[in-house]
C-alpha cells in the first residue's frame, strides 16, 4: 500500500492544513471503509477533474471526496479532482460514493465540463488528437499552443477534459505568442521604386537584412526600392528591421560638409556627380575627378534627401548580381536546436508537425543540418532561384472573382496557394475569390499551387 510513501506528504499537509482542513480530511480515514453513503448522484453530475495527483492511476481513488472499498486507505484534500480516471471507474462499478458535504458544487475544483464553452473543431489542428486549444494545460495538450486556436479545437479538448488529460490553465501563458512574430507584407511600407538601383533584383532599402540586400545600403534609398524589397521580403530572403533602421552611417550636417566648386564638366545639370555621393539624386557614372567639384547640384539633392554622404566614397562601381544564395536566418526561434526544423518554409520527415509563421527564418541550425542529412528540403517557391524566373505563365489556372474581403491587399488569400506571397492566414470561403492577388503573386513566382 501507499503508507509508508506518503507518510512524510501527510504529515506535512497537517502542519499547512493546520487552521481547519486537516482535521476533516484526517478525521474521514477513521471511517473512510464503512461502506457507501446513500447518495445517489449519478457519474454526469461529477466533476472527477484531471489525472494530476501523484497516485493517479494506480487502481485506487484517492479523492477525499468519495468514499468506499474502492478508495486509497490515506485520503488529503490535495487530491481533491485530481485522481479522475481511478474514481470514476470506482464510482461506475459502486465501491465509491461522493461523502456528505462532498458535491463538486460545494467543493473547490476544475470548472463542470457541461459550463466550458469548447468551440468548434475550425482549427488547422483540429482533430488530430491533442488539445490545440490554449486555454488548457496538461498531458493532453499538444506541445505548441496559439491563440488563434482558442475555442477552436472542441472534440479534442472536450475529449481530453473528460478524461483527465487536460485542465483549464489559470491563465493564458500563450498571450504573447504573437509578440515576436516578423512583420507581414502588408503592415510594411515598401513605398516606390524610385531609388535609382530599383528593380535591380536586390533590396537596396537599409531598413531590410538578408541574402537579398544589397552590399551597400543607403539612407537614401529608404521607402525607394519597393518592388525588389517586397519580392526578397516574400521570398523569405530578407527580414524587416522596423522603420527605424537603417544604414550604419551617421547622417552629417549640411553645414558640415564641404561641397567644393562647380567645375565639372556635368555640373549645374541636376544630378550631383561627385563620387562622395549616392542616391537616387545622384548619377548613375561617377569619375573621382569629379569630387568636390558639383556643388551645386550635390548640395540641393543632399538638402532633399535623394543623396546620402560619405567624405570616403569614391567613384560608384556596378551593382553586383542578385544573390542566389538561400537564408537559412537565425536561431531566435524558441524551439532552435531541438534537432526538428521548425521553419515552414521547409518539408520533409525531419520538419515539425506543426510549422509556425513566427518561426521563419529563425532555425536555422536545425533546418540546415536536417537538409545536409537529407531529411528535409526547401521548398521549392521558396528557393530565391524559383522567384528569379519569372515570369510564369497562369493561363492553365481559374484564379476566379475578387470577392474576397481580403482582394487586392498585395497577398493571394486563396487555400490553394502556398509561397512567400500567400497570406499567412487562408481560409477555404476565399476559394477562387481573390484572382487580382493570386494572379500577379504566381506570375511573380511567390507562390505555386499546393
């Protein structure tokens, strides 16, 4: 039996239990085997709770609550809902009653299930036999919970509650899941392409980092490279850093700088050809001969903003090609190095179930080592060569009306689609109801048919 192993517990719950609990719950063990009360509530009235007592499931039932031959000879009020399985068998095959005094109402338990709201099964994760949803806690809940599958997952939770696995949590640990997710396209402000290395197939905006940025990056050229910094930004080739970021140089008063003469050849022709200069403002051929030597014209484009200065630039060199290379990204994801890739731009066995947008980019370690292993592999829309060669033809589709809520927001909303262009959240009543999006998304290669 359990005496010995739980003297020590027992003892210790009379010094906490000391002002008035101890006592009742002691007091029941002189006359816990004296058979049946006459109570005769039926199992659908009781709340058993959950499996979470230490001696849960070991073919005794060790709530105080119920009495009979079927109950554990030492009973403490921890125990109270936490031992659902053993007790309620007991409670089915009649060697347990409830005690006197001992109705779920009148005790401090888990909340009836016939009083919890379980939803609907519209979760992606619906049915696959863990609780999805976040407002539950225990053994039965699946390992990563979010918030848009609260009240979501109702046959698995309800299940789940019902048979103990799971409880309701006391708060909502998964509150800021969402805190640290990247920016979606379209809370960005890629603004227009009117940086003078625009459509270059690099992003050339300071505010992105990646594979897909240029080598050089100026403050210039923020908001002015939109078409390249949507595409990369989609291709999951670079990330966003927020509004406040940008190039590394420190902007130098107007009055500090020295703009020299007027003595070029191209001056006064309203582009600043002097090499210490570069931007949208600026000419696309520069010469070292003419450093200092367009004032003018430098010092009214630098008032605009359409040049930023560096005293060491010189003479602009070719844009170099757009980068090929994939961005596996970081391990900022708080399942990296868990030796499963968790990155939903990636499939394969050695893939997590359940991929999350927030984790893109940011497992790098595992993705990379799964995919030299052969286990996983990049998918497909997602390699910055597939968005390298469009155009692709869509003659074969029926992309459909722009019914959709959701038309003409720069993402496809459409389930069928899959890619660094389609919304994060897709929902089968778009069906063929957003063609403007889908249409210029898979032309653009940002996305292919599942």
């Amino acid at each position: 039996m359990q005496t010995y192993k739980r003297l020590l517990g027992a003892t210790t719950l009379g010094l906490i239990l000391a002002s008035g609990l101890a006592a009742p719950a002691f007091a029941q063990k002189l006359d816990n085997k004296t058979g049946p009360s006459t109570l005769t509530t039926s199992a659908g009235d009781i709340d058993f709770g959950d499996d979470s007592s230490e001696w849960a499931n070991d073919g005794e039932c060790d709530d105080p609550r119920f009495s009979g031959t079927g109950s554990a000879a030492e009973l403490v009020d921890e125990d109270i809902a936490k031992d659902a399985t053993d007790c309620r068998a007991a409670f089915a095959a009649g060697t347990v009653t409830l005690v006197e005094g001992g109705s779920p109402a009148q005790a401090d338990i888990a909340s009836p299930i016939d009083a919890i709201d379980f939803g609907d099964d519209s979760s992606e994760w619906a049915n696959d036999g863990e609780c999805d949803d976040p407002r539950f806690k225990g053994e039965g809940s699946a390992e990563e919970l979010l918030d848009e599958d609260t009240a979501r997952d109702a046959t698995d939770c309800e299940a789940a509650y019902a048979a103990g696995t799971v409880t309701l949590a006391d708060d909502n640990s998964n509150a800021d899941a969402t805190t640290n997710m990247p920016a979606s396209a379209a809370e960005i402000d890629f603004g227009d392409d009117s940086s003078e290395w625009a459509n270059d197939g690099e992003c050339d905006d300071p505010r992105f980092s990646g594979s897909g940025s240029a080598a050089e990056l100026l403050d210039a050229d923020i908001r002015k490279d939109a078409t390249d910094c949507r595409t990369a930004h989609e291709a999951g080739t670079v990330t966003f850093n927020g509004d406040s970021a940008g190039s590394t140089a420190t902007p130098v008063d107007i009055s500090d700088i020295d703009f020299g003469d007027d003595t070029s050849e191209w001056a006064k022709d309203e582009e600043c050809d002097d090499p210490r200069f570069s931007g949208a403002g600026a000419a696309s051929e520069m010469l070292d001969d003419d450093i200092g030597h367009d004032a003018t014209d430098c010092k009214a484009a630098y008032a605009a903003g359409t040049v930023s200065f560096d005293p060491d630039g010189t003479a602009a060199t070719s844009a170099s090609p757009a980068s090929t290379e994939f961005d596996y990204g970081s391990d900022t994801s708080k399942w990296a190095n868990d030796g499963e890739c968790d990155d939903p731009r990636f499939l394969g066995e050695g893939t997590n179930k359940k991929q999350l947008y927030e984790d893109q980019m940011a497992d790098a370690t595992d993705c990379k080592t799964l995919e030299a292993e052969g286990k996983v592999q990049i998918r497909e829309v997602y390699q910055p060569s597939y968005a390298a060669g469009a155009p692709y033809d869509s003659g074969h589709i029926e992309f459909g009306d722009n019914t959709s809520s959701y038309a003409n927001d720069d993402q496809c909303d459409d389930p069928r689609f899959e890619g660094p262009g389609a919304a994060i959240t897709l929902l089968d009543s778009d069906l063929e109801h957003d063609a403007d999006d889908c249409k210029a998304a898979f032309e653009a290669g940002t996305i292919v048919l599942k």
